[in-house]
C-alpha cells in the first residue's frame, strides 16, 4: 500500500458516509432546501472545526486528571465549536429564514465534523494494513460516533427552530439550554462508551438510534412553528 492510498481511502471511508447522512437530512427540508453552497460551506466549517477541537482538547487534558470530567470537557468544546462554526458561516445570513433551516445547519456541520474525525480515527488502522479492523471501526463510528454528533447539534438547532420568532432575550435562553442538553447528551454517551463491557455497545448504540427517533419528530414539529399572534 503506497503512502497516499491509507489517506484517500480513510478520506473516503470518512466522508463518504457523512454524506449519505447527509443527503437524507436534507430531504427532511425538500419543499424549500437551503442553497448548496450555504450546505458545503457548513459541512467544511466543520470539518475544519475539528482541528480546533484536538488543540483545544490536548490543551485542557493535562490539568483534568478524572477521565469523566475530561470526557465532559471534550464534549462541551465540540458542541460549543459546532455551534460557532455554525453561527459565523451560515446562521447569520438571510437563507436561514424559517424554524427548520437551523436544524438543517447544525446537522451539517455536525456530519462535516464527525467526516473529518471518522477519517483521523480510520487512518491509522488503515495505515497499519488490517482490513479488518478498520471495517469494524468504520462501522462503529458509522452507526454511533456520527449520529451522536447529528442528535447533540440537532438539539442546539431545536432550540434554534423553537425560538426562532422569539425576542433575543428569550433566543439566548433557549441556545444557552440547548448547548447544555447537547453537552450532556454527548457526555453521557461517552461515559457509557468509556464503561460498557464489549458485549453491550450495541445496547449503547440502540439509545443514540432511539433519540434519532425522537428528533425526527420533533423535527416535525418544528416545521410547524409560526410566530404568535398578537
């Protein structure tokens, strides 16, 4: 295996599936889709975000001895930098124009995210040349580690659609809780993750599958919040 062919390969198991995830959140916003290049450019932010995240994490891990609070540090820089990264590139601009759309935004920057991670975490069994771990890797991360990242933006994009008629006072509330329920949904996950015996991953696996259910109803609901009448 020639030097470049673990990267393009790891690139490919990576992103590729971010993309098929991708393509089935954005039908949940078929009758009015937001501009594609509004959707690339929050799939690179975060990717690029992941850089931030390493440095950030390696930054804090020294003066953090206790795996769980380490592991609940880690969580909050990602949603907070998820968040960010969302709200400079796309939640600013006029498209973002009805409930549904920061839901959209957030998830897309979290596939961006989990596409640049899924690919870091690939390369090195791939570079090490056993198939076979990287096959149960890439599934590992396909079926959990990214639809995390989907459910704990989607949350802070709920709060977002929630409060999207809302004066800013209000707005700020509902982003403040929803990054908060975002970093605990994340840390949990790692914490179970961290303590699980191997037999009962999937277990683990089967309550991120659950909460995806619950966000595509509340989803649904956020489709149908309008501005109240005075």
């Amino acid at each position: 295996m020639s030097d470049l062919e673990p990267i393009i390969a790891a690139f490919a198991g990576g992103v590729l599936p971010a993309l098929a995830w991708l393509w089935f959140w954005r039908r949940e916003d078929a009758p009015h889709p937001e501009p594609r290049k509004l959707i690339a450019l929050a799939f690179l932010a975060g990717m690029v975000t992941v850089a931030v995240a390493i440095a950030l994490e390696k930054l804090v891990a020294p003066f953090i001895p206790n795996q769980t609070l380490l592991f609940t540090a880690w969580s909050a820089i990602e949603e907070v930098l998820k968040y960010g990264a969302a709200a400079a590139t796309v939640l600013w601009r006029r498209d973002d124009d009805e409930p549904v759309d920061a839901v959209i935004y957030m998830v897309t920057v979290a596939l961006g995210f989990a596409a640049a991670e899924n690919t870091l975490f690939l390369l090195s069994p791939l570079a090490g040349g056993t198939l076979l771990q990287t096959v149960v890797t890439g599934n590992l991360r396909f079926v959990g580690a990214t639809l995390l990242h989907v459910l704990s933006s989607a949350v802070i994009g709920l709060a977002l659609g929630l409060s999207f008629y809302m004066k800013k006072r209000a707005r700020r509330r509902y982003i403040a809780g929803g990054v908060i329920l975002a970093v605990v949904l994340h840390a949990t996950f790692n914490f179970f993750i961290l303590n699980a015996a191997e037999d009962s991953l999937l277990r683990t696996f089967a309550f991120v599958w659950l909460g995806v259910i619950a966000l595509l109803a509340a989803l649904e609901f956020v489709k149908r919040v309008r501005p109240r009448l005075r």
